[in-house]
C-alpha cells in the first residue's frame, strides 16, 4: 500500500498511539513497517500545511527505508523526524539557515545509526531557526513553525519543528537538540516531553566543538515518558540501559523549587500558579517539597551564557565569510545572527570567554553540593506562555530582541551550562496554551528524571489532551 492510498481516517487514529503502540502493530502483524510509515506520511499531508512543522520531506525515500526494515527491530517502522541540524544520508542539512547548501548529506553519525538499526524510519526533517541560536522558528530560510494549540504563536524552538509535529501526531519521536533549552523549550510550548540529557550521556551527534561539546545535548522529544526513555537508553553510550527499569517508581525525593528565573525575575503568574499545582502533585505523592536556591549567582550563569552563545553566533558569521566571503555572509546569515556576532565583537574579550569557561568549571561541583541535599531541582520550564509569533522573530531589532529572548527562557540554560539532565513535562495549561515544568537533577541521574516523570504522567495524564491542530481535532472533523 502506498501512502496515497493509506486511508486518511486509519492514519488519524494510528496519530493517536504514541511509538510503543504504534510498533506493537507492526509486532503483532496487525500492520507492516512500509503501512505504518505510509499512515505517517498521510498525517503529514494533512497537517502540515497548517504548521510548517516540517523543513524537508522524503516521503519515497522513507518509504523505501521502510520496506527494508527488520521486523524484529525495536521500533520497526515506527516514523520520526531527524532536526534539520542532524545528517541524515539523502536529506540536506541546513540548519535553517539560508547559507547552508541543500546538497543530502553521505553519512550518519553514530546517534543516527543507533535509531536506524532500531528500526525507526525518518520521513523528512523538522524546522528549525538558524543554527539553533534562536528560542522561536521563525527562519527568514522558512518555514515559520506555528504553535498546533494556537497557530498565531510560536511553538517555541529551536527544535520546534519536533514539538509542533509531535503535538499535533504526525510522529510519536522527533530529535531534540538542547543548547540553552532547545528541547525543554518547545516541549513546554507545545505540550510534550522533552528530556534533556546530561554531558556525555549520548553517543556522538556531531563534529567536535569547543563550545558546543559542553553545553549541547540531544534526545528523541515525545509524547509519552516511556517512548522519551526508551530513546535515552537506545543513544546512551553505554547500550545496555533497560527502558523498562526507568519508568519503575521512584523512591520519596527531596524536592528543592526556585520560582524565580536565573537573571531574577518572577514568572508569569498563571505559570507560577501551575508550579504550585505541581508542587501540590508532588506532595499528594509523598515528596518532600521545599524552598531552594541555586547553587551559583544567577547573574554569573547569565554573564557566561551571553559570552559563550554570542561567540556561536559569531562562529557562524565567520563561517560564512570563509565559505562566501563578506557579501555571502551579510546576504545569507539572519539579523539576529549578525547581532550575536558584533555583541561578542563588542561586549567579549578574554576576560569574559575567561570568565564563561571558569563558570562552566564551577557549576558541576556546585550542583553535585546542591544535589546532596536535594534529589531534583523544580522551576517553572519558561517565564510565560508561548509569545506571539513575531516577538522572537530573527529580523526584530536586535537590542530588544536579546533580552526579549533570554529573559522568556530564563531558567533553561543553567543545565547546560552545569552539564546536568532536565525534563520538561506538560503538566499545566494557560488558557489555549500549554505550559510545561521542569525537573533538573545531577550529573547521571537521567534514570531518575524519568521515572518521576512516569509517575506523573500516571497520576496527572496528557495522553488524551490535543491542541486545535491535530489528529483528534482532524478526526473529528472527518466524521
């Protein structure tokens, strides 16, 4: 069966299932790895035009990855979305940016051919912003990405291509990358999990990069604390993770809350009252809930944070003058891009790269003090709901712009700079939008995040809540 005859309905319903479900079809025979990739398509099809959720499709390459998949694979058939920053052989990787050449990549890092040999089948590629250095996708290379529970806003980013496709059912896992809060971000304004390893915690994903090798991370996004587990354990180093073992209950934590973001301002307060529904979650749960504080000054993380996030953007102009020229690189790289570059020109000497990496050094001790006392740090995931799309625009003048980002993702970045795992759930809603929590904890205490997201999934489910673009508003509508 080819995707065009894959019944629209069928496909709908099987965008319902997250990837256990979905590959237990192909298990039990119900249903053929080429069929499930095929139903993924038709979603695809159907929803996509509304969010530009996807940068690249390979509807007939995938199809053929599918007809020769192992059955007996893991995930055999199961559909997903490598980032637009990921190689993936036969599909370009631009990185959202328009300097960026639409030539398919050759080869394959090892985390892709991990979830390769899994069985998984990649239809295409999702959006994102420019090299990853912006909160919102809304790439001036296009597509804008609009938020599936309100399409008048941003679903977050820069892996917000993954978390519109996943709300909305296209594909139950999408590929995260989490440099300041890339994965949490979008998980949070889209309503799904995304669960930020820690440092090292995956096999290779990219080229070696001074920077990038200690404040970036990747995961598989998903609806459903089981599928992002599995994925854990599928791209961890070590290989021999049980999945199962880490959605097993966890024992009674010491939960420690700072409500405040790091540059010390308040949430939203419809956010900071869903922090404290959750509080009261935990508690109902037989936690220990308590007030905290980080383990560094916030203003020393957020100084490190600008020097070592504006030095990519100016890696990348750099880049692009070497690759181009001058001309190139002003016509081909995006505002905000250009901004970070002459921020760092500017603001960024010795002394504060000198800084920014004595702050990296500080953090991880810290924690590990911090987590003595505390089992997992709780803080809200971001300081509002999703803004407009626009406000994080790429093109918006870029002094209003930087604080405008930065202060909205406050409280992300302190994780990667530390090395340490968080986990954003969907455990609140503000009106039409969904808000997410984070849970962070110490260095290779991934199992745990898990399985206290597995516990609060169970006693606070999303499974069944669908924003205005998705498979169960669609099927509705057929009917």
């Amino acid at each position: 069966m080819t995707s065009k005859e894959f019944p629209l309905a069928q496909a709908l319903e099987l965008g319902h299932l997250d990837a256990h479900d979905q590959h237990a079809l192909v298990r039990d025979g119900e249903l053929s790895p080429a069929e499930l990739t095929a139903a993924a398509i038709v979603r695809a099809r159907h929803l996509d035009p509304a969010l530009g959720a996807l940068s690249h499709t390979d509807f007939d390459g995938a199809l053929a990855r599918a007809a020769g998949v192992d059955r007996a694979a893991p995930m055999a058939g199961v559909p997903w979305l490598p980032k637009d920053s990921l190689r993936y052989p036969g599909m370009p990787t631009r990185g959202g940016s328009r300097s960026r050449s639409s030539m398919p990549a050759t080869d394959a890092p090892p985390f892709v051919q991990r979830f390769d040999a899994s069985g998984l089948v990649a239809i295409g590629k999702s959006a994102m912003p420019e090299f990853g250095l912006m909160g919102s996708t809304e790439p001036l290379l296009g597509p804008v990405t609009r938020n599936p529970w309100d399409v008048a806003h941003s679903p977050g980013g820069s892996s917000g291509g993954a978390g519109a496709a996943l709300a909305a059912g296209i594909v139950p896992l999408a590929h995260g990358s989490d440099g300041a809060g890339s994965i949490r971000i979008p998980a949070s304004a889209c309503g799904v999990v995304g669960l930020k390893p820690g440092r090292g915690a995956t096999v290779a994903v990219r080229g070696r990069h001074a920077i990038e090798d200690l404040i970036v991370a990747d995961s598989l996004m998903s609806r459903s604390v089981r599928d992002s587990a599995w994925a854990f354990a599928a791209a961890h180093p070590d290989g021999g993770l049980d999945p199962q073992a880490l959605a097993r209950p966890p024992r009674r934590l010491r939960i420690g809350v700072v409500a405040d973001a790091l540059p010390g301002l308040a949430p939203d307060p419809a956010v900071a009252a869903i922090v404290e529904d959750v509080i009261r979650l935990c508690t109902s749960l037989g936690h220990h809930v308590e007030a905290a504080a980080y383990p560094l000054p916030g203003g020393e993380v957020w100084r490190a944070l600008y020097t070592l996030w504006s030095r990519l953007g100016l890696d990348a102009v750099e880049l692009a003058t070497a690759q181009g020229g001058e001309d190139f690189a002003a016509a081909a790289l995006e505002p905000w891009t250009h901004g970070l570059a002459e921020y760092h020109r500017t603001h960024c000497g010795v002394a504060e790269l000198e800084q920014a990496y004595a702050t990296l050094a500080a953090l991880p001790p810290a924690f590990n003090a911090f987590h003595r006392h505390c089992d997992v740090l709780l803080t809200p995931t971001l300081r509002t709901p999703p803004p407009p799309l626009g406000e994080l625009a790429p093109d918006r003048d870029f002094d209003a712009l930087l604080p405008a980002m930065f202060h909205w993702m406050g409280y992300t970045p302190l994780q990667n700079l530390a090395g340490t795992p968080a986990i954003s759930l969907p455990l609140g809603q503000a009106g039409a939008l969904p808000v997410g929590v984070q849970f962070a904890a110490d260095r290779g205490q991934e199992p745990l995040l898990l399985q206290l997201a597995a516990e609060l999934e169970q006693a606070a489910p999303w499974r069944d809540r669908w924003p205005a673009v998705s498979v169960a508003t669609a099927l509705k509508e057929l009917h």
